[in-house]
C-alpha cells in the first residue's frame, strides 16, 4: 500500500489455507481477493461436479477469512471452457484472465521481468504476476515505470 495503488489477489485456495496471514493481509489493505481454484488443477478436464466442489471449497476458504464474498476467479494457466465458465458463472465468479504475462515466474531476475514492462504496451494491460521474490524485488520499478507512464491502477469486482 506504500505506493497507494490497486491490485487483485488471487489466491490457490489450498495454499490460503495454509498462509491465512497474505490473505488477510491483502483484505485488511483494500485489495479484492479472488479465487485462482483449489489445487491449481487443469480444470478444462474436470467435471462439472469436481468443479464446482473445487470453486465453493476455495471460495469458502477465502470468505472466511475476509468475511467478504469471493466475486473473481483466475482459472489455472488461463484454461476455461464452457462448462468450467457455466460452474463459475452459477456461483457467480467473474472469470478474469490477463493480457500481459512477463513470465515473472521463469525469469532470471527482476531486471528481465522490468524489461518486460518497458518493451510491452502499457495502456491497458491486464498483468499476470507471481508472488516470487524477484518479481517482489521488480515491483518498486515496475511501479515507477508505470506511473512515468501516466497509467493509472484498477482493480476488477
């Protein structure tokens, strides 16, 4: 929050059972937290039944740590199909996907992931980013650069 902007979290619904603190913590600074699914499973080859046990579990586990209901859901890797969109939307979640990924997760260092920023159009970009330590280290930059941009922040609902 020290640089007074937005962002959503979405957090894997196992791993926010297992760090309630970055749920909470996000929550408590305004953020909306959202849904990244239970395990991180493929969820295109799931039933419709494993889905939607998949999807309330994770919600249930966020809402009860910020007493606010779960509206967003990442699918894993970006994978919907109709029948995953059909489950989420009957508990309307709104799928949110991202249009920018600087596969901070693969990088060398917070400097590739920076280059990423600097060498993509900004103006709308919707970023996929990870709660790695080099994307951590990259952020204060990515911010500035940003900002340098005249970009404002949002978050979705």
């Amino acid at each position: 929050m020290k640089e007074g902007i937005a962002a959503n979290f979405l957090f894997i619904g196992v791993n926010a059972s297992r760090n309630p603190g970055a749920v909470r913590y996000a929550d408590e600074h305004g953020m909306p937290v959202g849904s990244h699914s239970w395990d991180h499973s493929d969820m295109t080859a799931n039933s419709a039944e494993e889905n939607r046990i998949n999807l309330e579990r994770a919600s249930r586990s966020l809402e009860q740590l910020t007493a606010a209901p779960v509206t967003i859901f990442r699918p894993p890797y970006g994978a919907v199909n109709s029948g995953l969109a059909e489950v989420a939307d009957r508990q309307q979640l709104n799928i949110l996907l991202w249009n920018r990924d600087p596969e901070d997760w693969k990088a060398s260092g917070p400097k590739d992931i920076l280059d990423y920023f600097k060498k993509s159009e900004p103006s709308g970009g919707i970023y996929l980013l990870h709660e790695k330590q080099k994307t951590l280290q990259a952020l204060p930059e990515i911010i500035a650069y940003l900002k340098g941009q005249g970009l404002k922040f949002a978050v979705f609902e």
